[in-house]
C-alpha cells in the first residue's frame, strides 16, 4: 500500500510569507465518509465530492448535506466543530454563510 503524506517533509517546505494563509495539504483522492440516510435507514460510504458543508454564524446555520444513493433522499445534517474539522480535513467542498449587515 502507497502511503500519502499529508504534510510536507521536513525541510521542504517553503517560507511562511507575511499575510500568507494557511498552505494548503493534499487531501488523498481515496478519503470516503461514512453516512446513514434518516429516510431509508440506509448505511453507504460517500466520497467528499458528495458532501457538501455550510458554515453558519450559529449552531442551527452549520450543517452538512448529501443525496442519499439508496432512496435519492436530500439529507441535511447539524455539523459540530468535530464534523466541520474532519470533512473539510477531508476535501469537502465549504460554503461559509455571512450575516447580513
């Protein structure tokens, strides 16, 4: 098995720039999360591309969501800090929601 790095190796990685954000890390094209759909009860893994998450000023604003493959149900889920860290350390697409001024 090919083992992928997810951090650079020491040494190789360039010189923080002032104002520079964060580098970003390769995300391995392999990464599946698992998933159940509250509908059919069904169980599937899903890959990240199939996940999308939005990211809300509050707790009922932050969720992720997903087409069931077994019954073509739209699922919407809450996403905790927990959730929000794994799928977007996992390649899921974000979408940040801004409030209104």
């Amino acid at each position: 098995m090919n083992r992928t790095l997810l951090f650079p190796a020491a040494g190789t990685r360039p010189a923080a720039l002032p104002g520079a954000g964060p580098v970003p890390v390769p995300v391995p094209a392999a990464v599946r999360f698992r998933a159940a759909c509250p509908d059919c009860r069904g169980r599937f893994e899903l890959a990240a591309a199939a996940l999308r998450l939005a990211i809300g000023a509050t707790s009922r604003t932050t969720f992720y969501t997903f087409t069931c493959p077994e019954c073509g149900a739209s699922v919407r889920k809450p996403a905790g800090e927990r959730i929000i860290e794994l799928l977007t350390g996992g390649g899921v697409r974000t979408l940040r929601l801004h409030t209104a001024r």
